[in-house]
C-alpha cells in the first residue's frame, strides 16, 4: 500500500493535498505539537504561498516531525518542510 507521504514524494499528489492528511484534528495537538498546529496544516491549501503563514507553519511541520515514528512520514514531513522553505525565500 503506498502512503500519502510516497505519494507526495513521488508527485502523485500536491503538497496542498498532503497537508490535508495532517490537518485539523486535536490528536495533531498533542505534544511536541501545540495548540492550533492541526489547523496549520489544514490552512496550508488556502495559506501556503503567504509569507507571514509560513513562518508560522514551519515551526509546525518541525514539531509534528519531532513527534514521528514512521520513517516513511518523516521523509514526507521534510519535503513538505523543504517546500515552505522554498516558497519563503
């Protein structure tokens, strides 16, 4: 079966739709989250070329990488990581 995080990685989906694995629920609260990183994730499709969203949502994507054990949606996580870097230089 191929995960959300392959199917990013390989282009099969946006990053937008990926973010939307991740969005909104409070389980996405927990720590080394914090409160509103959920909807951090579920904002990125309207959000994600705004500047001053993702200094914001960068922080958040670090967290949810620090709470991670599946090594396939680390790697997913920091693609997604290296595009809002990207969109923010």
């Amino acid at each position: 079966m191929i995960t959300e995080a392959q199917k990013l990685l390989r282009g099969k989906i946006t990053p937008e739709e990926y973010t939307g694995y991740w969005g909104c629920g409070p389980a996405y609260d927990r720590a080394p989250n914090i409160h509103g990183d959920g909807c951090k994730f579920y904002n990125f499709a309207v959000e994600g070329n705004d500047p001053e969203f993702l200094k914001e949502f960068i922080p958040a994507i670090e967290r949810t990488i620090q709470g991670q054990t599946d090594p396939e949606e680390v790697k997913g996580l920091k693609f997604l990581l290296e595009i809002c870097r990207a969109r923010l230089n």
